[in-house]
C-alpha cells in the first residue's frame, strides 16, 4: 500500500503541508494502522470484531462477539474492515479536516474502501447493510460535486429498502440545493409514505413549507395585496 504522503501528492496536497502529525493535528496519519480510540468510538460497534480491527482495539478479540457479527452478517464480514476505514475516512473528512484539499483527500479515499468493499463481496440485495453503504457511498460522491453518480448510488439504496430514510433525506437536500423544490418535496413525501415516522423527513418537509409560506408573504407585500 503506498504511503498516505505519496497518496497525498498524488491527489494534489503539497508535502509542505503534510509533515509527520500535521494532516490532521493530533491524530495519526493513517486510519488503517492506529485505530486511534477516539475514531474507533465514532463507528458502529461491530466495528471493533472485524478483521484487522480485532487484532489492534481491546475487546477486539471477543470469540462470541465475532462469531455473532459473523452470523447475522454473512460472508460480506470477512470484509467489512473496509467499510469500517471508509466511514473513518468520512468522519475526517467531516469533522476533523481542515482544509479542502485534506477533506476531498479523505472523501476521495472513504469511497476507494466502500468500492473496495462492494467488490470483494458483491452483497446481496437482502445483505442489511447495503443500503446504507450505497447512501454513504453516494453522500460522499455528491459532497465531491460528483451527483451525477451519486444520485444513482442514493436511489439505488430506496430501490432495495424504501423504508430506509436517509437516502430520502439526502436526494432532498441535493436537489433543494439545485433549486429543484418540487423534487426535493416529492422525494419527502415519497419518503415518508413509507416511514411514516422519520422525523428527519417530516423537518425538512415543514422547512420546505415554511419557505414556501415566507416567498408567498413576500410576494404579497411586494403586490401591495
């Protein structure tokens, strides 16, 4: 694996910038080999039992724990370290990068392990996780001003859950930020015909309407009606 310096030049980050310990101030350069438990406790627990990780983060190693995770997931948990270090990677990205160059680096990245991952496995359509690596696949893509294929990964999540939320909630946002609100409403209301009680759903729905209310006030004062 090429170092996270060369990965670095190669997306266009200068070295000056990359000094040892500088990327990301008082964190390790790579996610893959430090398991900083400060990041480790941002994942989903059965982070901790897949490989790799259960070798380096105590508790780790718990037998009943990994055979469990292992049942109810299937072959694709033999490979889910990846999608471990990819949601890593968006979370530096996210909340820890401070600039943008770091930040698309960690993106660009988190989405090389979710590939990584969709392809050593090739998931079934019921493998529970999937819709949600193909929503943080595609919330990522579109974050990088890619929609054009990110869009395909956030409806492909509903085509095969439709009532898992998330993908909803961001396919709306993408397209009010387009200017397209009656997407963004139908893709709601879509949403919420098939969970009812998404919360997140229902926000951005009565955000939508009180915009709506704010442009009719004002179209009204301006009319002098």
């Amino acid at each position: 694996m090429k170092s996270l310096f060369t990965a670095l030049a190669l997306a266009g980050i200068p070295l000056v910038e990359a000094s040892a310990g500088s990327i990301i101030p008082g964190y390790p350069d790579q996610v893959e080999t430090a398991f900083d438990p400060r990041e480790v406790a941002w994942l989903p627990h059965y982070c901790i039992y897949t490989k790799v990780f259960r070798l380096n983060v105590p508790g780790g190693d718990n037998k009943a724990e990994i055979d469990r995770w292992r049942a109810n997931m299937g072959p694709p948990f033999e490979w889910m370290h990846h999608y471990c270090w990819g949601l890593m990677k968006t979370n530096r990205a996210l909340m820890l990068a401070r600039d943008k160059r770091t930040k698309t680096f960690y993106l660009k990245d988190a989405i090389t392990e979710f590939d990584f991952f969709l392809s050593k496995t090739t998931p079934p359509r019921d493998f529970v996780l999937l819709p949600e690596i193909l929503t943080k696949k595609g919330e990522n893509l579109i974050r990088l001003g890619r929609s054009v294929e990110g869009v395909p990964e956030l409806e492909r999540a509903i085509e095969i859950k439709p009532d898992y939320w998330p993908p909803y909630a961001d396919l709306s946002d993408y397209y009010k930020s387009t200017g397209d609100v009656a997407k963004a409403r139908e893709l709601l209301e879509k949403g919420l015909s098939f969970a009812p009680d998404a919360t997140a759903l229902t926000r951005r729905l009565a955000e939508l309407d009180s915009a709506k209310e704010k442009r009719k006030a004002s179209q009204r004062e301006t009319s002098g009606g």
